[in-house]
C-alpha cells in the first residue's frame, strides 16, 4: 500500500500495478505505444512476456525478452519484463500484486475477443480489472504476424524497420540470416 490518503478520505491507497501480457514474437511499435501508455496510468507495469512451449516462435524467448527490456530501459524502475510459462494470466497477476490487466484494441474483431477475456478474468478474480486501451490509428494495422510475414520479401528491412524498435528490429535480422543458413 501507498501511504496517503484516498481522495475524498483518509484510507490508504493501494499501489495500482498493471500488467501487460503477450507472446511479442516479435514486439512492435504498437506493444512499446501500450507499455508507454500503461507507465503513465499505473504506479508500477509488469510487461509478462507469455510463453507457449506448443508453439514454435519467431524469436526466441530470450531474444524476445532482452529486446523488450532494451525497449523499456527508459521506463526503468517503472516497467519491468517477466517471463511466464505456464498458468493463467489472472493467477500471475494475482501473485505479482497486480490491480489492472492491460489489453490493447486496434478494431473491433479484438474487441470481441478481449471482451470475452476480460469477462473469464473477471469471474477467476474479481478484484483484477482490464482495461482496454484503443491504439492510434497509425498503429492499428501493425501486428507481430504481419512484421513476421514482411521478412525476407525483398525490400523487407524498410518495412520492418518503420514497425518495431531498433533494438527488435536487430533480432528479426539476425533471426532470418539464421534461417537462411
């Protein structure tokens, strides 16, 4: 708990910690744009890097977790990265502490499905609310699956490049100079 006084008495409030989960494979403007905008609304933001061991990935998990701490190392002290392997979203938020699950929205087929989710979270544990944050219209049409499906089309760097940070956009070419080998 923060020490301090809620606004209209004098109960303490509680330190509203958020957490943003995905797989980032690979991460995007649009995920830093969601971390950003979730720094700003929670004391503390958990970015939980979920893993799948059924799913064969772009990136490893390793690369994906060291580019979005290089991603978030501005936000230090503010965001930190998680790994999670196995579980529910709503049990790991609930043994970080967390308040809030952060969801992102670029139409209307995501909202559908984050409302179907933010329904099931909320009957596994009431306390935890999801917010629901609309991205900027010039990040709406980026995804993880189409900067995946960018590489190795020719003139791809230029493309990928505009869609994720510098330091993820270092992984995605060495990750397919790997598999050109």
């Amino acid at each position: 708990m923060i020490r301090g006084t809620g606004l209209f008495n004098s109960t303490p409030v509680m330190k509203r910690i958020g957490i943003y989960a995905g797989s980032f494979d690979p991460p995007t403007n649009g995920h830093l744009w969601m971390i950003r905008r979730g720094a700003e609304l929670f004391d503390e933001l958990v970015v939980a890097l979920a893993v799948n061991p059924e799913k064969t990935s772009f990136l490893s998990t390793e690369e994906r977790r060291e580019a979005l701490e290089e991603m978030v190392a501005e936000l230090s002290g503010h965001v930190r990265v998680a790994v999670v392997k196995h579980g529910f979203l709503v049990d790991f938020a609930r043994e970080a502490g967390a308040t809030h699950l952060l969801r992102g929205l670029r139409g209307v087929a995501d909202f559908e499905y984050e409302k179907t989710m933010a329904r099931m979270n909320g009957r596994m544990d009431p306390d935890i609310q999801t917010v629901l944050m609309v991205a900027p219209s010039e990040l709406e049409e980026i995804s993880s699956s189409l900067v995946r499906g960018f590489v190795g089309t020719p003139g791809w760097e230029r493309w990928v490049s505009a869609c994720v940070h510098p330091a993820v956009f270092q992984r995605i070419v060495k990750a397919h100079h790997r598999e050109e080998s």
